[in-house]
C-alpha cells in the first residue's frame, strides 16, 4: 500500500508541473477586467441656443463676367474662350461672400415696437428678431401668452393689457396685434353663454374687437393687425377665416393697417400646405407638424410679410421735421422766392396733309330735289347706264384694278 502510494507522487507532482504553467499562460492571454460603471446623477450639458433661420446662399448670387482675352500684363490669357464666363473678381478690401454692413442705430435711439398675442405672435417675435435689419433699427417689446385671445377674457384681459403696454416710457411707435387663433370657442357676455360664430356671438367679439383699437388709438399708436394663416385642419381654417374677415372689416374701417397672410402660406388652390418658398424663394418646410405653427424657415416669412407694411405705416410718423425758418425781424430784406423754373414745351409737330386717293365715281345718279319730284330728269351717266343697264364694262385705265394688260 505505501509502495504504490511512494509510486504515484512523482507522477503526480509531474502533473502539477505541466498543469500549473498552463494555468499561467492562461491567465496572461485572458486576464479579468473590472469595469465600474458611474452611477451618481450628473449634470445634463445645457441644451444650446436657439438658432435662427438663415437662407443658405443661392447659387446664382455670384455675379459672372466674360473671361478677359488678355491678362493685366497684356498677354494673351490661356483660359480664355469665347463664350466662357467666370465669377466676377472680389474688390480688394472685401472678403468673399461678405454682404455690406447695416447701419446700426444706438438702442437708446431705436424705435420701440410693442407685439402683443398669441403663440403665433411668439412666432412673428422670432422671425422679426432674426431679421439682422430689424433689429439694428428698432427694439422689439414683446408680450405673448401662449392659449390666449380675446374670447376668454377671464384668462387674459387683452384690451386692458394693451392699454398698460401702451403707457410705458418710452411710448413705443406702433402696436403689432396678432390674436385669434383660440377663439373659436364659448364666448360668456355677462350671464348669456354664446354659441361660437352665431349673430349674438359675432356681436360680443366684435366689441372685444373694438376695444383693442380703441386702445391703440387713444394712446395715439399706429396699430397693425396681423391675420392668421390657413390651417391644416378644414373646419378651423374655415372658422378662423370667418374670423379673420370680422377683425379685417373693423380695423381697416377704423383707418388702420390689417396684414394678409392667408395666400402667402396656402397652395396654388387655396388650401393648405406645409412646404412653401421661403424668403429667397427656395421650397422648405414653412408649418410645423401640428399644421399650425411655423417652423423658423416660416417664422422669417411671417416677419417679412409684417416689415414691409409696419415700415410703410411708420414713415410718416418717424420722418424727421423740417426744421423751422428764422423769424423775419424790423428792417431785414427777406430774400426773394427762387424763381420758377421755365416749362419746356414740347414741340407741335403739324399734321401731315394727305394725297387724293384718285378718282371716285358715283354708281347712282345724285338725287337731288327735283330729280325726287320728278320734274327735271335725273343725270345720267353713261359709264354707270352702260354697266348697269347693257352689262358693259368700262375701258380699262393704266393702273386700275381692272388693268390686265400686264399679263
């Protein structure tokens, strides 16, 4: 028993010797990894800014002249074709693709512009401050609230909050109203619950309509009513069509400015679409998925259909006055008009007297009084009695219809 256990070490400690290197080889081609996983909260990355749209640059805004035959040196220029054109050169100074700088008006001296309404007020807001010009020339005031209008008075008053906006200092230049959207809807007048679009509801809303203009024109602001697009749904943009007539028939009867936006955001027959050109007349998307709002490729077209309008309105009262003459004091020669500049009259050119025609000959005789009572017999030719009466042509003249001796 202990011979054979004395016989069975060594070929167990051999074993232990070939296995044991093994294990070591093993353990250097797969070794054990640990991976720790962080699991305590972190801090999210801000979320960046807001870009605003910006038209790619067209293909054709480079302007194109003919290839120059020869070089500034005189010699004959290599790349020269007739017919080839290349991009015009850059004036030195100038970087490549750099539009002119806009004169910038200090903020202390800009025009305020107060914009009141709805989310799509919101939208006009964007699209009115990623405009580079608008924004060096005037400071946009904005106040919107979002599910607004003028129906549910008890959410928002507008009328009363116009008026407020309307007395701060200083007092801005014009009123840009864009409401409507969420109106279509229950209006409550007093303890009456009026049905949306019916006679007595019409009635209530144009009073709310009223007042906001009434607003605007006791403060003595310029207003400028903003319509509301075509929708995707049919029913709604058929209200608010409704809606946009009675808000366009009250304030262009009060004197004021109502902005149409219905065609500039609807297709060739009217109805809605969500692609459109855009401000550089390249087709993108205009309308957001709700079929409602506007993405910001349709937020600057909103805006570039307000600028020029609201800049048309503003002319008169931003103009700047002439400045007033010097009073005329005792004794002072005021100087005489500037006399009136000689009118130049252009000259008559007289009519051109015509040539006779040639020779006309009557084919009847000329009825005169006595021929008509019979009592002097008529004149008779005899070309006319011979070509009526015996069918006989008369003689061809030279030159005559009836000539065909040039045959």
């Amino acid at each position: 028993m202990r011979a054979s256990s004395l016989l069975l070490l060594p070929a167990l400690a051999g074993l232990a010797a070939l296995a044991s290197p093994a294990r070591g080889i093993a353990q250097e081609e797969s070794p054990m990894r640990v991976i720790i996983y962080n699991t305590s909260p972190s801090a999210r990355p801000a979320a960046p800014p807001k870009r605003a749209y910006r038209p790619r640059q067209r293909y054709d805004d480079k302007k194109m002249v003919p290839v120059p035959e020869f070089l500034p040196d005189g010699t004959p220029n290599p790349d020269y074709k007739p017919g080839a054109m290349m991009p015009a050169p850059t004036p030195p100074g100038t970087e490549a693709g750099a539009t002119p700088a806009q004169p910038v008006i200090p903020p202390a001296q800009r025009p305020a512009i107060a914009l009141v309404g709805d989310s799509l007020a919101e939208a006009l807001a964007f699209g009115l401050e990623a405009d580079e010009a608008f924004r060096n020339e005037f400071n946009l005031r904005q106040k919107t609230v979002s599910a607004s209008g003028l129906v549910r008075d008890d959410f928002h008053d507008w009328p009363k909050s116009i008026e407020t906006a309307l007395r701060e200092t200083p007092s801005p230049a014009a009123l840009i109203v864009m409401l409507g959207l969420n109106d279509r809807q229950i209006l409550k007048a007093g303890s009456e619950t009026l049905q949306p679009l019916t006679p007595a509801w019409r009635d209530a809303y144009a009073k709310r309509i009223e007042a906001v203009i009434n607003a605007a024109r006791t403060a003595k602001v310029p207003l400028v009513w903003v319509g509301l697009p075509t929708m995707r749904t049919a029913s709604l943009s058929t209200d608010l069509a409704q809606i946009n007539a009675m808000i366009r028939e009250r304030v262009t009867g009060a004197g004021e400015t109502f902005i149409e936006t219905y065609d500039g955001f609807a297709d060739a027959s009217g109805g809605f679409t969500a692609t459109g050109p855009d401000i550089i007349g390249d087709t993108v998307r205009l309308r957001g998925p709700d079929g409602i709002h506007f993405t910001p490729a349709g937020q600057r077209k909103l805006a570039f259909f307000v600028d020029k309008p609201l800049r048309k309105r503003l002319e008169l009262t931003l103009r700047p006055v002439a400045p007033a003459l010097p009073e005329k004091r005792d004794g002072e020669v005021s100087a005489p008009p500037p006399a009136a500049k000689p009118v130049v009259v252009a000259p008559q050119i007289p009519a051109r007297i015509r040539p006779d025609i040639g020779e006309m000959r009557a084919l009847g005789p000329a009825p005169s009084a006595p021929a008509l009572t019979g009592t002097v017999p008529p004149h008779q030719d005899p070309v006319t009695e011979s070509l009526f009466a015996q069918g006989v042509s008369p003689v061809p003249r030279a030159g005559r219809a009836d000539d065909h001796r040039w045959k």
